[in-house]
C-alpha cells in the first residue's frame, strides 16, 4: 500500500514537472509529445490487454504463449533527436540505443517503402539481425514475427512522414 502512495507521489511530482515546461516548448515540440503520449498510452492499454488476456486464460486453463512458444513480450518504443542534431535515440523499454542519420533514414525507408506491412516488417527483422544484433540481443528478440517489429513500424511511422527526416 504504502509503494502506490509513493508512486502516485511521484506521478503528480512528474506531472508538475511537465506541466511547468509546457510554456517553454515551441509548437513542434508539443506536436511531438502529443505523438509521443499517444504511442505510450497506446503501448500501456495493448500491454494492460494483454495482461487481461493472460489471466483468462489461466483461468479458463489455457496454455499461456509463453508456453506455446509464442511472444507476446510488450514493447515501448520512442524516437527522438539528439540535442545535437547529429544521431538519433531509439529507447526500448527505458533502454536508449544511438542510431546515426543514415541509420535512421534506413528504418524510415523500411517502413515505408515496401509494399506491404508484412513485407516491412521483414526487412526490418533482416536489418537489425545484419546491422543491430546488439539490440535485439539485449530485448530477447529471436524472430521476425516478435512484437518489437511491430511497434518499431508504428513508432517509426509515427515519427517520421515518408520523405523521411531531415
């Protein structure tokens, strides 16, 4: 009990915080943080779903997709500029991951370019497993049909238009 209070403590401490640089932020960065509330309160209610299904399936006595084999991890996902212009943060679950501009364009095309979302959804898989192992390593990420693909395509889609960045 006494872990909520402290949590909801610091939510509205949090809340105060943002609330009182909001005057300071120009009109791109407030269209940025709303995409960025979006995908978050997106990512909370598919991870709360999730959960949800979980637990009816204990209770019915279904098998769990950990057990079946099938992922099901949750993902949070954000994209940002670096202060400096020069690189791009790609942060997975509160870990921050340094993508250089040409990096960065490569997932933008990914996302964009093929014809299908499936299609996409493979390249990116093929990327990171040549180009950022390291990453799928470090968030458990052994096959393209994981989850982390799918919210990378959403966020990336979300962040950048199709002519790319900047």
């Amino acid at each position: 009990m006494a872990k909520k209070a402290g949590s909801e403590s610091q939510k509205t401490r949090l809340e105060q915080e943002l609330s009182a640089l909001l005057p300071e932020i120009n009109e791109d960065g407030l269209v940025f943080l709303l995409r960025q509330a979006n995908v978050i309160i997106h990512n909370q209610r598919t991870a709360k779903l999730n959960e949800e299904i979980q637990e009816l399936d204990r209770k019915r006595g279904l098998e769990s997709p950990a057990a079946s084999g099938v992922r099901r991890d949750s993902f949070t996902i954000m994209i940002d500029r670096s202060e400096s212009g020069k690189s791009y943060h790609l942060t997975v679950n509160g870990r921050k991951h340094f993508f250089d501009i040409a990096d960065t364009r490569k997932l933008v095309a990914l996302c964009y370019r093929p014809e299908t979302k499936t299609a996409a959804l493979r390249f990116l898989y093929e990327f990171f497993t040549n180009e950022r192992d390291d990453i799928l390593m470090e968030h458990g990420v052994k096959e393209p049909e994981n989850q982390f693909f799918e919210v990378l395509f959403r966020e990336v889609r979300a962040s950048f238009s199709q002519d790319g960045i900047l």
